[in-house]
C-alpha cells in the first residue's frame, strides 16, 4: 500500500516538475520573441526589452501561443 502511495507521489511530481519547465521556455520564449521583434522593428535596446516583458505578460496558455501571435500583432 505505502508502494503505490510513494508511486502516486511520484507521478504528482513529476507532472509538477513538467508544468514548470513548459512555463519557463514558454516565458524565455516570448521574451526572446519581444526581443527580436522591438531589435527587427529598430527599437531602442530598452524599448525592445520593454515589448519583451509586454509579451511575457501575455496569457500563454492557449493553444498554439496564439494569444502570444495576437500581442505580437498589437505590438507592430
């Protein structure tokens, strides 16, 4: 019984652990993508940094980071 406890518990974790790391690529993602975009448009390194955290802050949990493609379209 305490085996399937400790299994269970594992699992938990490791879905824990998943979730954190596909938010944290999914924040450097759209950082860097901020980024890149404020460099291409000719922005100022801080205004570029700026547009970088404005997409952080975007809700990025739909499906195919359209949300993200949306504030990038906003952004322009």
């Amino acid at each position: 019984m305490m085996e399937a406890q400790h299994q269970s518990t594992g699992f938990s974790e490791k879905f824990a652990h998943e979730d954190a790391m596909r938010f944290q690529t999914a924040t450097k993602m759209a950082r860097a993508a901020g980024i890149l975009l404020g460099q291409k448009l000719g922005r100022s390194e801080q205004e570029a940094k700026s547009l970088g955290e404005l997409l952080l802050r975007a809700d990025l949990t739909t499906p195919e980071d359209a949300v993200l493609h949306r504030a990038i379209k906003e952004a322009i």
